[in-house]
C-alpha cells in the first residue's frame, strides 16, 4: 500500500490539547472540503515528492519520491523519534485511514497518534485501532447531524477533542445546535482563530454562547506560527 505524502518532518504542535508538544508531522495529500482560509493549500494536490526533513527544526529537506510504501513511511517516522506524538495531518488524513491503520501497526503503542480532521468520514475511525493512544482533533465545520455522526463514530476506548475554528462567518446557533448533540461534562472545546487574528465582536459573541451553556474553552493561537516553526 502506498500514500502521497506532502511532508514528514519533527517540530513543536501549534494546535489545540497538545500545543508545545513535539510531534512528528505526517502531511497527507487530499482533502474533501477545500476551506477558503486553509493554510495549507497545497496539500489539496498530489504532489511528485515528500519534503522529508530529517533535522528537528532546521536543515533543508530531502526530497522522496512519491508514493510512499507503508514501511518506508513508517521507517522515516522511527528516523525522527522513536516514541512520542505523531500527528496525521492535511489535507484531510482520513481519506488515507487504511494506510494510516498500517503505519500505526508497524509503529506499535509507544507513540501516540492524533489525527487532525474535518470530521466529515464516519466510515474512516472504524478502519483505526480501537486504542487509548489514537486521538482524534475534530474541526467543528459541518452541520449538526453530520458532525454528531462522525463523533459517535470515535471508537471507545480512542480519545477525541473538538476544535473551533473562529472564522467570521461562524454561526452560535449552529454551534450550540452541534454541541448540545456531542458535548459532555468536562470536555474542553478548543477555539483556534484564524490565521491568529480574531474580531473581537466574533469572539464575544461565540464565548457567550459557551458560557451560557457551561462549555469549558481555551483559546489557543497557532503558537507554531509565533514561533516561525513549520
């Protein structure tokens, strides 16, 4: 089995429960949305080769053609660490669920693995392993019904998180409609500006509904972009 892969590389996690975590990034080609503020454009098209970078940080990368094998993805992830935190990304990782499946067997249980997606593939965790150590970042950017399928989809014993992008046009009563459908006690909602700029009127009005409604947040920025990391 073979994958087109953007990148490989080690650096610092931006985004949500793990921020300044250090992570090996996977970057899959291919996504199913195309959002209008993606950062990360390019990965909605295949490309000839995978930037490995095999410096943490710095060092120029090394260009692997494309497909990648499952192995030699998982030999190239072993490379930069030898446990901790992998995180599958886009693009739209799922859409490689199968592939990603086989990595995760060939890495074995000591690292942890979180999987940043759009939540639109409800077919896709039941292809991963049922384990503590798959984690799940879930944008919230579909319709409530859609959202709640993908989230009950989640196997059990997986963890998951939601991630709020605060886009301009986001709608609190869509919002709220969605959480009543998924949130529980305790659970912390990440909210994520764009591009870490926020209007300060979209903010007011999206933390009210979540503290009216009792929602534990954190606002976290992409930290990553502060520090001029990839």
């Amino acid at each position: 089995m073979k994958a087109n892969i953007q990148e490989i590389f080690r650096s610092i996690q931006g985004e949500g429960q793990y921020a300044g975590a250090p992570a090996v990034f996977v970057r899959f080609s291919g996504c199913n949305l195309r959002c209008g503020y993606c950062d990360t454009k390019q990965s909605w098209r295949k490309t000839g080769y995978c930037a490995y970078q095999p410096d943490s940080f710095a060092g120029r990368p090394v260009r692997i053609p494309n497909d990648i094998a499952l192995p030699d993805c998982a030999a190239l992830i072993r490379r930069l660490a030898p446990d901790g935190l992998i995180c599958f990304t886009g693009g739209e990782p799922l859409l490689q669920a199968e592939y990603i499946a086989g990595v995760i067997r060939l890495l074995g249980a000591k690292y942890t693995y979180l999987l940043e997606t759009n939540g639109t593939l409800p077919r896709a965790p039941q292809i991963l392993p049922n384990a503590r150590n798959i984690v799940y970042s879930i944008d919230l950017k579909t319709p409530a019904a859609q959202f709640s399928s993908f989230y009950q989809a989640v196997p059990q014993k997986a963890q998951k998180y939601i991630k709020i992008i605060l886009e301009k046009d986001l709608d609190p009563e869509r919002l709220q409609n969605v959480l009543q459908k998924v949130y529980k006690m305790h659970d912390i909602l990440y909210l994520q500006p764009v591009n870490n700029r926020i209007d300060p009127a979209v903010l007011k009005k999206i933390t009210a509904v979540l503290e009216k409604n009792k929602y534990a947040y954190r606002l976290i920025p992409q930290i990553h972009k502060f520090l001029r990391l990839k």
